[in-house]
C-alpha cells in the first residue's frame, strides 16, 4: 500500500484547532509519513507541545519543518526532552524564525546530529551505502512543496491522506 510520504501545509491559517489536533493523530499513526512542512503557521506552543507527541510515536518522520510557527523556548525544551529521552527516525527539525534561544536549538541540533553518528556506524557495519541527514536550524532554509491543502482538515485527515 503507499501512502502519503510528504505533507506539506505552509502558511495555513484557515486550519482549526481541531483540525491541528486531528493531523497530530493522523501523523502518530503515518506509517509512511517522512516529511511535514508546517513552517509559517500560526501554531504556538500548546500545538507544538502535541506535535512533539506525535513526532516522539512516529516510526517514519524525518524532516519536521516547523519555521515561522510562533514557538518559544517552552516548545523546544519539549522538543529537546524528546530527542534526549525518545528513539526518533527525524533528521531535521527546522526552529528558524521563532522565539527560541540560540542554546536551544544548537542542543537539539547536537542531539540530531549524534543520532545521525550513531545511525552512520550501523550502517557502514550493515552495508557501504550511506545516508544524510540534514539539521536545519538556519533561517535559510526553502521548503519544496509536494503536496499542499489550502483548507482547513475538519473533515478526516486519516480518510484522505491513508494514513
């Protein structure tokens, strides 16, 4: 079966609450979701905070772009505490253009990129192919879109995404 592999929602603000709440559960249960690009919505801390959750139960998600989303440094403590304390697939998690300490984002980035250190060896132990993994937390960053909804998600994201 193939499903949805990159979401991305740029600069959304007619999505509701609940249907921020309703793409959280959607994303935790993504068997196939590698990539979410929610950069430049009007998310805050509360959602991040649920995004974390869904991120943290995520066995596919690698790339979380979460830039000009309005979080502070109440979020990424929470996104750190994932990262520190939770295996995670993600590669990338893009901070830039929010209210949040340089410091933050570097321990993340540190994290991230032990992670990928960590993932490295096993694989050269595995096989000679390597992988990439990218930390973005520079304000450079330009997301490619591959597929973008301009409405809102109240009816279910599980049904149209096949998730």
């Amino acid at each position: 079966m193939r499903g949805l592999k990159e979401l991305t929602l740029s600069a959304n603000p007619a999505i509701t609450l609940k249907g921020w709440a309703r793409l959280v559960i959607a994303v935790s249960h993504s068997s196939q979701l590698r990539v979410l690009n929610l950069d430049y919505n009007p998310l805050g801390d509360h959602i991040a905070g649920m995004l974390a959750v869904a991120v943290a139960s995520s066995r596919t998600l690698e790339v979380v772009d979460l830039e000009g989303t309005g979080l502070t440094n109440q979020s990424a403590q929470i996104f750190l505490d994932m990262v520190q304390n939770y295996p995670t697939s993600m590669r990338s998690l893009i901070l830039a253009e929010n209210n949040i300490s340089l410091e933050l984002q570097q321990q993340i980035s540190d994290l991230l990129s032990e992670g990928e250190e960590e993932e490295d060896h096993e694989n050269e132990e595995q096989e000679d192919g390597e992988t990439e993994k990218d930390i973005w937390v520079s304000q450079n960053h330009q997301a490619s879109p591959t597929i973008l909804m301009s409405t809102g998600l109240e009816d279910s994201l599980l049904a149209e995404t096949e998730m």
